[in-house]
C-alpha cells in the first residue's frame, strides 16, 4: 500500500469517535452539543478527502482569451461535487448548533443546571411529587 | 509534498479533538473548538476545497464560536466533574471505531484519480462548456469559472433553497425558545420534602 493510503480515513475514524464518546459519557449537555460538532466535522472532512486528487488543483476552471483552457482533460481539478455537499452541511450544521444552544439555555432557565444526571434527579423528584398528591 | 502537510494538520486535529475531551473548563473547550475549525479550514485547502474552507473559517470559526461564547455566558463555565464508569460508553466507541477501520478497507486509496468517486457526474460539471458563437473556443455554461459556486447555484440550486429553509425553520426555532424566556424559574419543593412526599406514597 502506498504511503498515505487510508490514513485519512483512519484520523477521520478517530476524531469521529473522540466526538461519539464525548456525546455518550459526558454528561454536560454544552459538551454533548461540541461533541457532535466534532462528529459532524470528522464526516465533512472524510467527504472533502474522497474529493482530492492528489497533483490536483481547487475545480476553478482557468481561463484565457480564448474561454476556458481545457476541462477536465488538460488540467486535473479534484473533484468538485463533495465540496458542494459539504457547503451545506456545514451551513446546516451551524443551524442545529443554534437550536441545540438555544435548547441547552431553556434548560438551564428550567432546572437550574446543565449536567443531565442533576436534570433526570429533578424530573425524578417532580414526577414523584406528582405521583404523591391525590 | 501534499501529503505530509495533510498528515501534519490532521494528527494535529487529533490532538486538538483529545484536548476537547479532556477539558472541564468550557470557555477552554469552546476556544479549542475554534482552532480546530481553523486546523480543519487548512486541510480543506490542501485537500482543493477552497470554498468548502472560507465556509468553515467564517461558520466554523467565526459563528459557532461566538453562539457557544453567547451560551456559556447564560449557563456558567464549569463541567461537573463525571463520576460515572467510562467503561460501558469506551466499549461501545473502540466497537464501533473498530468496524469502521475494518470497513475502510473496501474504500479505494486517498487521492488516485481513478477512485469511482470521480467518475459519475463530477467529471461533466467540469466539462460543461459551449461553443463560443462565431469564434473559436468555448466558454461555460454557466458564466463562472469556479465549479463549486456553479454547481451550488446553478446546477443544485434546488439543495441550496433547501438549506436556507433548514436554516430559516432553525432561525424560527431558536427565537420561538427564547420567546418568553424571562419567566421566573418554576417554583418546587425542598429535597426533604420530596423524601417525605416519596414515603407517603
């Protein structure tokens, strides 16, 4: 196998899982929502690399008097359909981080706290009380 | 050449996402989640894209930075420190890394021209030309020369209308949260008399 060969991939996989595992065992919801930003971003990153070519250049067409110097055959571009695909998830995720924030501040507004085990002790706490009145 | 740069920034990626974890003050995390996005804008143009980069500098670096930096200042800096076991959420990440690696080798090498990736639609984007009306050569279809810009609002423009209705419905979500937000907190009991409450029933 040549030298960089899936390595990408590999870091890719890495960062993905530091964002998983910060979702999953951490129980402060802001540190939730930057773990999946980080997960978010590893996938960005895994489309943008299935995209490069390597000796290839940013898929800006260069010109001269004549229009367009060659395509794709005389100039290698990478390829640009996945950089377009990840313009929007980028923009689409910085929109569910919004919501997400925006969620996290109501909570805190609510109960007082952002770590989910003191959230679940007093939804506990509540639903007995109800449970209690006849 | 191309390569080592690309190795360089993404173990620095990696050590940056560990810092991430393993940080309890959040203005820290946040701040770390800032270069991380600068870190990933200069993979992005050492992998070819440039748009995908400057989307991320200003979005990545520069939006969610300040949402977080807005959040923190309503919700305190400090993460508990966590006292559950990490062996249970660790299983399931090294289980789950673990096939993905295994999966990795079925995908075609990083950066050869031949992947099949690059052989479906992307290579008739960037072919897109018409004859140029009583000279010689061609110009594009669309007017541009940067691809990325003509796929997103020409040939995908669709996608794009998309996204912005995510974006609005999420801009609607957000004002719809804080709408009423500066009610007092709710009222409720004691611990101990829940306790008392918790024995009655």
């Amino acid at each position: 196998m040549e030298f960089p060969g899936l390595f990408n991939y590999w870091v890719v996989i890495f960062l993905m899982m530091v964002g998983f595992y910060a979702l999953i065992s951490r129980g402060n919801l802001v540190k939730k929502v930057v773990g999946l930003n980080l997960f978010q971003t590893s996938v960005i990153i895994f489309y943008v690399s299935t995209g490069k070519i390597v000796g290839g250049t940013a898929p800006i067409l260069i010109e001269d008097d004549h229009g367009v110097a060659g395509g794709a055959a005389e100039v290698l571009y990478s390829n640009p359909l996945p950089h377009v695909l990840m313009l929007t998830a980028i923009v689409v995720g910085v929109a569910t981080m919004a919501m997400a924030l925006a969620l996290v501040v109501r909570i805190k507004e609510t109960y007082g706290t952002i770590e989910d085990d003191e959230i679940q002790e007093q939804v506990l706490a509540d639903e007995l009380q109800e449970g209690a009145r006849p | 050449m191309e390569s080592v740069v690309d190795l360089a920034l993404l173990g620095l990626l990696a050590v940056t996402a560990f810092g991430v974890l393993r940080l309890r003050n959040l203005v820290a995390v946040v701040m770390l989640m800032g270069i991380y996005s600068f870190l990933s804008a200069a993979l992005f143009v050492v992998l070819d894209a440039v748009d995908v980069a400057f989307t991320e500098v200003a979005v990545g670096a520069g939006v969610s930075t300040i949402l977080a930096l807005g959040t923190l200042a309503l919700v305190g800096t400090r993460q508990k420190r966590h006292t559950k076991s990490p062996t249970i959420p660790l299983l399931i990440v090294l289980v789950t890394g673990g096939m993905l690696v295994y999966g990795t080798y079925d995908l075609p090498r990083w950066g050869q021209p031949d992947n099949p990736v690059h052989g479906h639609v992307a290579p008739e984007y960037l072919e897109m030309h018409v004859p140029l009306a009583g000279e010689e050569g061609e110009v594009l279809e669309v007017h541009i020369p940067n691809i990325v810009t003509t796929v997103l609002a020409s040939y995908r423009g669709y996608d794009t209308l998309g996204e912005t209705t995510v974006v609005f419905a999420a801009m609607v979500g957000v004002l719809t949260l804080f709408v009423g937000s500066r009610r007092p907190r709710r009222t409720r009991g004691s611990p101990a008399d829940d306790d008392g409450e918790d024995g009655a029933s």
